[in-house]
C-alpha cells in the first residue's frame, strides 16, 4: 500500500506538485549521537569508500540519495547534506568509540554533499555493520536556506535490529518510522529528507 506521504514525495520528485498544497510531513529529527567526528578526515567529499591513494573501504558498497525539500514540497537547491556512520564492522572512526572491532583506516567515515537545483544528493558508502545496543542506521544533518541545521538518522528495511532499536521504537507511529526506512534494491536506496 501506498502511502499519501509516498504520493505526495513520488509527485514532489516528478516536479508535478508544487505550492502550498503540497504539504509534507517533516522528516522527524533525532538526536546527533555522541560519535559525530571529532576529527574530518582528509577526505570529506560523497564517496565514503574511497581515499586517494588507499584500498577501497570494507564493507558491502552502497547508494544512498535522495532529495532535500521543504515541507512545501519544493526543492531545497544548495541544501548542505553530511552524512557520517559506522564501518562495516559496526565501528565509529572517533576517540570516545571504545568498542573492540576494528577500525578500517581506509573507510572516510564522513561526507559532505550540496545538493543541485532539483535538491538531489547522492553518497556512496559502505552498509555499516551493527553497532552495540542499536540496529543499523546512517546520521544525516540537513539544513538550506531558511532552514535551522537539523540531525537524522537513516535505518534500513531489512534489519531485524530495528524492532528492538530504542531511537527506532521512539518514533510515533509508523508514518514517521517509514519517512526514516529505507529499502535497498541493487545496492540503491532512496532516503529524502523533508525539512520544516
């Protein structure tokens, strides 16, 4: 099924809607994390799994895009879009991830994207694996024009760990739960942030 807001997104990224009449729901913030970077690496473009002169990343590589809009349903072009995350061994590239898996030093760990003039955006990355006591999921920050810098977090459709994520239960209802799930085909998924 459906739903009114997948309607209204599916128009929004067709350009048939515009205006006041198409009225989204706001992408629901959540909280930043502790493990925000404390240090950018030396790279901090949209390709996570590649450094210049290192290995690629480990991991399962990823396409994460998608498009950043106003809750009026029109594009936000120049929107700035960061995403960071775990490795693929469920590890932070920062000095407060005491965990004992390992880090990958050829992991970029971060990225920073403009969106274009339709407000598109596009990362590629590595699916991270499961960290300690939460299910998979990716940290955004948004923000554009008129708009404050807000945090989000990505999770994906096919993790068990999602049932028993206490930031993923904490969304009321499952509308918000859906604006924040992604499913992953071919190694694609789209996540479009709806700032308000």
């Amino acid at each position: 099924m459906i739903s009114r807001r997948g309607l209204m997104m599916g128009a929004a990224s067709t350009g048939l809607v515009a205006g006041p009449a198409a009225a989204l729901v706001p992408t629901p913030s959540q909280v930043a994390g502790p493990f925000y970077p404390d240090v950018l690496p030396i790279e901090s473009d949209g390709d996570l799994t590649v450094m210049a002169g290192r290995e690629p990343a480990i991991g399962e590589a990823i396409t994460v895009e998608g498009r950043v809009l106003g809750a009026d349903g029109r594009a936000v072009p120049g929107a700035t879009v960061e995403l960071w995350q775990a490795n693929a061994f469920g590890r932070y590239a920062h000095q407060g991830d005491r965990s004992d898996v390992p880090l990958d030093p050829n992991f970029q760990g971060y990225g920073t994207v403009r969106a274009d003039e339709a407000g598109r955006y596009r990362f590629r990355t590595i699916r991270p694996g499961p960290y300690a006591g939460r299910t998979r999921h990716l940290h955004f920050y948004a923000t554009g024009p008129g708009f404050e810098r807000t945090p989000f977090q990505m999770y994906f459709a096919d993790d068990p760990g999602n049932e028993t994520d206490f930031l993923y239960r904490s969304l009321p209802g499952p509308a918000l739960r859906d604006a924040v799930t992604v499913t992953f085909a071919y190694g694609r998924g789209t996540f479009d942030i709806v700032l308000g």
